[in-house]
C-alpha cells in the first residue's frame, strides 16, 4: 500500500493519502484509493477503477468511480499511449485523455493533453 501526507489545493488541512494495486491478471489490475480530510476527519476522496495494461502498445486505459465531497459520485474514464521518437526508446511522447461523468452520465469535463 502507498500512503502519502498531501497540503494544498483548496483546503488548508493535512489530508492522508492511501493506495492499494491488487492484480486480477498480468496485465489487468483494481486500484482503490482515498483520501482522509484531517481538518473535518471524515474522506474527502473514495475511488476505485479497473486499469489495463497494453504493453506491445505502449498503452493503458482504466475506467472507474470517484466519489468526493464536492461533486460526490462520478465516473471517469481514461487511457494513455506512448509515441516512440527514437529505436531505443529514449525519446517518445505521450498523449494522454480522461473524461469525467456525473451519476446521471452527462459529461461535465474532458482532458486530452501531452506529455513527455
């Protein structure tokens, strides 16, 4: 399990930070995640998703529900593949693109960007 003491954002409080990776199969894995509001003492951050791996791709993509105290449930969607520039694959980039649901499904926020 990863833990992490995060500060920031909007909140001036500590927030403690778990996650957890179970494997279902070599290249499929459960990630749930949460984070806990020292100030209020309650979660500020409930999520788990089901993420794959395409290796001979240089891909992954994962799908998932959040729920947080400011939108509450959601779900989201995401993936991510690798371009290599070079053989050797030192020099490649990466595109990467996440959409947001609401409960009712509408969209109510798409991300698409690079990264290197």
């Amino acid at each position: 399990m990863e833990t992490s003491l995060r500060c920031g954002g909007d909140s001036r409080a500590l927030r403690i930070h778990a996650k957890e990776k179970i494997p279902l199969d070599s290249n499929i894995f459960l990630q749930v995640h949460g984070e806990l509001d020292t100030r209020m003492g309650e979660p500020s951050l409930l999520a788990a998703s089901v993420r794959q791996f395409f290796p001979d791709l240089f891909a992954s993509a994962g799908i998932g529900v959040q729920y947080d105290k400011y939108r509450k449930l959601q779900h989201f969607a995401r993936g991510k593949m690798s371009f290599p520039v070079t053989t050797d694959g030192m020099l490649q980039f990466t595109i990467k693109g996440q959409s947001h649901h609401d409960k009712d499904f509408k969209q109510f926020c798409s991300i698409v960007f690079l990264a290197d």
